[in-house]
C-alpha cells in the first residue's frame, strides 16, 4: 500500500508532456544576475574556514538570514561568518 501512495505521489508530481521543454531557453528566458553588494553597501566578504577544511568546524561556517530587526518593516540582513581555527575572529559578523 505504501508502495502505490509513493508511486502515485511522485507520478503526480511531474508536468504534463505538452509542458516538456523541446529546445534550448532563450535569450530573454535566461536568468540574469548582476553582483550590485558593494554598490548598495554590503562589503563583508563571506569566511568559511580555511582552503583545505581540515576541520568539520571549519566547513560549517556562514550564512545569513533576512528579518525585520528594527522593527521598520522593511527586511534587514544579519550575516553570519565562519572563521578559520587559526583566526577565531574571522570576517566577524554583521547587520545591514
């Protein structure tokens, strides 16, 4: 029974034939994105440990998340950085 819900379930989830895409997307489908960081004032560079990850607390490093923390309605971004074992400190933090 399991095995028929699963089946159904993943069958129901692929698109119609007639929506299958034949060729290649064009120019103005592509998706196109433009690095505007440093024009808007986002200058922290993001810090993941060292080149080789010797260390799993090395490659768990980062991130960021969106959150209205002013409380102005408008979303602010904490970013979170890692940091190598060698230099506890790393990029360090920071909220825009």
């Amino acid at each position: 029974m399991k095995a028929r819900i699963l089946f159904f379930s993943l069958a129901a989830c692929s698109p119609p034939e007639d929506q299958l895409l034949d060729s290649e997307p064009t120019a103005s489908e592509q998706s196109h994105f433009v690095d505007v960081g440093a024009d808007i004032g986002l200058t922290k560079v993001h810090t993941g440990g060292s080149a080789e990850k010797g260390y799993i607390a090395e490659a768990k490093g980062g991130g960021a998340a969106w959150l209205d923390f002013d409380g102005d309605g408008d979303l602010d971004l904490y970013w979170v950085n890692g940091a190598a074992l060698d230099d506890a400190q790393g990029g360090g933090n920071a909220l825009y």
